[in-house]
C-alpha cells in the first residue's frame, strides 16, 4: 500500500457535473470553517473501507481550496501503517504526533513506512496551515476523533471497493486484501463515530448529518 499509489479509479469525473456539484458542496464547509478558526489548521478527515474513493476525493478537494487561496496539506494514513497488520497501531501515533499538535497550532510529525523496503522511513514534519485533510482508514475512527473539524465517510459496495482497489494496485494489493479487510471490520466494530457527512461513491448520494463540531 505505498503512499505513492495512484487513487482508486474512480467516481469522480469532469463527465460527471452531479458529482462535482458535491465536490463544491464539500469546499463550502471547510471555507466556512476556515473563517471561524484562528491560530491552526481546520482538520478534515477522508475516511472509508479500501476502494471507497478517499484518495481521490482529497486529491479532489485541493484543487478548489488552492484556489480559493488556502494553503493546504494532506497526510495519507498509508505513511504511518507499519505494513500489512498495521492498521488499528497507526492511529494512536496519528493522535498524538499529528491532530494533537496541529490542533493547537503547533507542527506535526510522524515515522513513516517504507513500504518498498518493509522498515521505518524517515521522520515527517508537517507545519500548521490553513487545511489539513487526512485520509485513509482509520483517519474518522481515531480516539481523538472530538479534534476533528470535519469528517467525510466514503463508501461502496464490497464488490465495487475490491474491484478498484485491484484495479488501483492488484499484484500488491490482492494477496492481502483479505487481512486489511478484517482489520477495517475490527476496528470499525470498535468505534465509528458518526461522521458529518456519508457518501456513497457507487451513486454520488451524501448524507449531511451534521456540519463541524
């Protein structure tokens, strides 16, 4: 699962207005946000089971922050999974090395993986900025999940998620997709607040249940 992978093909096109109607629905609360928080980063997290379009919705959501003239950072959860079973030991450091700091206007830092290499990665700093999106699994279900501004939970069927997922990155993805899918179903057996805003990626449907904390 290296960070350098590309985004699930996709549920986002420019073919498909209705789709990026909901980009710019999504852009709208996190300006909103922007205003209203002084001194560090609004936090939003992408999060969902494999295949369910986190990459590419926060790749999505850059492009219309950047300009509207924020400055804005993502940290890909892919960095800080230590391999395969590294799933649930992911978050604790994500809390308090990452949305800790940064929610206190102060930078953040994490170990990387090195994913090609199987073994730790460099140390990775990240300075407070206007927006900070975090995706991946997990990014929502943290234990710190109150410092979060604003959350978005994907999802799909199984079947449509494995396709792009193999799609995305088979010959790696696909002798483990069974063990990061029983990993994804534990800790979400454990806790999954309720996020602000669910999207199904096969229909584009949102479901607004609530806006910021």
């Amino acid at each position: 699962m290296p960070s350098d992978r590309r985004p699930a093909p996709g549920w986002l096109t420019d073919a498909d207005p209705t789709q990026l109607d909901l980009v710019r629905a999504l852009v709208q609360p996190i300006l909103a946000l922007r205003s209203q928080v002084s001194g560090r980063p609004v936090l939003v997290a992408v999060d969902g089971r494999s295949g369910s379009g986190k990459t590419e919705l926060a790749a999505t959501l850059t492009g219309p922050l950047t300009t509207a003239g924020l400055d804005v950072t993502t940290v890909h959860l892919d960095d800080l999974y230590h391999g395969w079973s590294g799933l649930a030991a992911a978050l604790g450091p994500l809390c308090e090395g990452v949305l800790s700091p940064l929610s206190e206007g102060l930078p953040g830092r994490y170990e990387s993986w090195d994913w090609h290499r199987h073994q730790a990665g460099p140390v990775v700093e990240i300075a407070p900025c206007d927006v900070v999106i975090v995706e991946g699994v997990g990014a929502h279900a943290v234990p710190c999940s109150d410092l979060l501004d604003l959350s978005l939970w994907l999802d799909a069927p199984a079947p449509v998620r494995r396709e792009r997922a193999l799609a995305r990155d088979g010959d790696v993805f696909a002798p483990h997709w069974e063990q990061w899918a029983r990993q994804e179903e534990e800790l979400l057996a454990e806790r999954q607040p309720r996020a602000d805003v669910r999207i199904d990626t096969e229909t584009g449907i949102a479901t607004w249940d609530r806006l910021g904390r």
